[in-house]
C-alpha cells in the first residue's frame, strides 16, 4: 500500500504561538518513503524506522537477493569450499604421482627457509607455477592451518590411496583361485612387520603378484602368523578355501613338516600346494657359493673382526668415531657430502650379514 500519507485529509490547525500551523501535505513530495501521517493520532513519522520503510527495505532486499547478507555469506561459504577442494586436489595429486613414482615424501628440512623441503613440497610448489588456479589458493595463498601438507595430510592421503588401491586388486581377482607369498623381517623401530603378497591369474590369462598388505606381528611363531594371514584375508572378504599354493622361505616357522605354517594351512585346504620361495633358494645358494671364494671369505672374516675389536672397547670405538668426524668435516669443506637434518648421524658398526 505504499506509506501513510494521505493527501485529501483536511489536516487540522493548531495554534502556535501567535500563528496557526498545520501539516502541509506538498511535504509528502519532498520525502516521499521516510514521512508518513497518523489520521488517528494527527502526528507526524520521520525515519528509517516506521512501518513502512521496514517493509520496503525488506522489499528491496527480498528483489535484490544478490546484496542480502546471507546470500553474501553463502557466496563466501562456496568459495572457501571452491579453494579447499582445488587444495586439497593439488595434494591428492602431488602424492598419486610420488606414489606412483616410489619417490620418498618427507625432506630433512621442510623449514621455510629450507632450499629443499623435501618431495611433497617441491613438486607442489612447481604445480603452483604451471597452474593458476593451484597457485592461486595453495601455499603462501591459503590459510595458515589449512595448506594440506602436513606430514598428518600426508599419512592420510597415502592411506586413502592405498585402501582404493587395494580394493582395485580384490575387483580385479574376482572370484578368482589364488596363492599367497609370505615373508617376514624387522624395521628400523625393532618391529616385526609380514608382508602378504596374492599371486593369482587374471581374465587376460596373466600371471599377476600384488601386495595386499603390511602388518606388524608380534611373535614369528606358525600359529601366531597364520592368525594374522586370516585376518588379512577376512578383512578383504578373501577365505583360505580358495587358496591354491603357498610360498614361503625355508626357515622351520614357514615350512615346518608339522607345525610350521605350510602345514597348519594344508590342514584346513589341502590344494593350497607348498613352493619354496625361488628368491630364497637363490640366496642361499649365493652364499653358498660365495664362502668358498677365497677373497669374499677373507672380506667377511675381516669385516667380523674389526667389529669385533671396535664394539668391545669405549675406547676403541670413541677413537674410531673421532677419525671418522675429522673425515666427515674434511668432506664438508670439499664439497664431497652435504649437511642438513637427518644427515651423517652416528650410528653404531652393524655386523656382516649373508644377505648383504
């Protein structure tokens, strides 16, 4: 209906001071949203705050939706989610190609001022030099607790590919027979980790190996490692009954004639037909063959006893660390060996091995 202003009202005079004034209705012209006039109580409103510019700003916001508050925090709200997923693309990428390449992640100084941060952000930061729209919301660009590069990121993005990776490998085998290769060995933290490798033949008629998972054990035994072996395969909806051979190396925990994991597996399937593992009758026979070269041999026994002498004297072993440091600082000053965090640490003599 538009503001209170009616025109054709005979508008009452009263007297002030010596004069009579009444409202003069050509005033509705000079302000035609913000005056309005009560018959009832013969009084004047003035201001953003009457009836009727409440409604008409409501109005005007209701037609201009583009300038209301909330469509403006809905704008920003799709851009911020617009950013995070151009972001977090970029990582997801950078690692898909650092995966697929088996390069290593982490740098041993991922400072700022570092020349080089390692792998993930190096190869992200050239991204952000090819593509604008990666430049524009990555790295200098983008919030400070949310560039996606953490090493926490990192760990989470690798798992999210691993799991996709993995659940590829069981569509592919289908329903498929299959066989398992098991190993076992110790990492770097003293932990023992078993690999579980499926050998299995795939509509195209090839022989394919993938790895189906890492897991830590916590004792080598037959029965402790066929635990773990189910429980690998249930997780994957993978069952023993349709295994058809199994390869292991010679130790007695693996192919044991009676309690070894060969034959705890043959009790529940018998076609689940036991190979020794071909890499490790190779080794063994290299070394087999490598004991009786009279220089090799010589090497070893050598390598034995320097360890030997070094690591049962503080003395010694101070002394040979000393010789060693004064090497490490000569390489330093002819540019032979570079410095940074995680470099050149001291580590103690590690003892020959056969496999290495």
């Amino acid at each position: 209906m538009g503001p209170i202003q009616p025109r054709n009202h005979d508008f009452p005079q009263i007297m002030q001071g010596k004069e009579n004034r009444r409202f003069n209705p050509k005033w509705f012209d000079e302000y035609p949203t913000w005056l309005e006039y009560s018959i009832a109580k013969d009084a004047a409103y003035w201001g953003p705050n009457s009836a009727h510019n409440q409604a008409s700003s409501k109005c005007e916001a209701l037609r201009n939706q583009e300038q209301h508050i909330e469509a403006l925090v809905n704008k920003q709200t799709e851009q911020q989610q617009s950013d995070y997923r151009i972001r977090l693309h970029a990582s997801v990428l950078n690692a898909r190609f650092l995966l697929e390449q088996g390069l290593p992640f982490r740098g041993h100084d991922e400072s700022c001022d570092s020349l080089n941060q390692g792998n993930f952000r190096q190869h992200l930061k050239f991204m952000t030099m090819i593509n604008e729209d990666i430049k524009r919301v990555c790295v200098e660009k983008c919030p400070g607790n949310l560039k996606l590069v953490t090493s926490d990121i990192q760990k989470d993005i690798v798992s999210a590919c691993a799991i996709e990776t993995t659940n590829s490998i069981i569509k592919d085998l289908g329903d498929s027979l299959f066989s398992i290769l098991v190993d076992e060995a110790r990492d770097v933290s003293n932990k023992e980790q078993m690999t579980v490798v499926i050998r299995y033949v795939d509509k195209l008629g090839h022989v394919i190996e993938r790895l189906l998972g890492i897991t830590h054990v916590p004792n080598t035994t037959a029965t402790s490692l066929k635990e773990e072996i189910e429980a690998l395969l249930a997780k994957h909806k993978l069952s023993i009954s349709r295994l058809r051979g199994q390869g292991y190396d010679g130790a007695s925990n693996m192919q044991g004639e009676f309690n070894g994991l060969k034959a705890l597996i043959l009790k529940e399937n018998e076609y689940a037909y036991y190979v020794h593992c071909f890499a490790h009758q190779l080794q063994l026979a290299l070394v087999g063959v490598a004991k009786k070269n009279m220089n090799i041999s010589d090497l070893f026994f050598l390598v034995t006893n320097v360890v030997n002498v070094v690591g049962g004297s503080c003395k010694r072993h101070d002394i040979l660390q000393e010789i060693q440091l004064a090497k490490i600082k000569e390489a330093f000053e002819n540019g032979e060996l570079s410095n940074g965090q995680g470099l050149n640490q001291e580590t103690t003599l590690k003892r020959a091995g056969d496999t290495r």
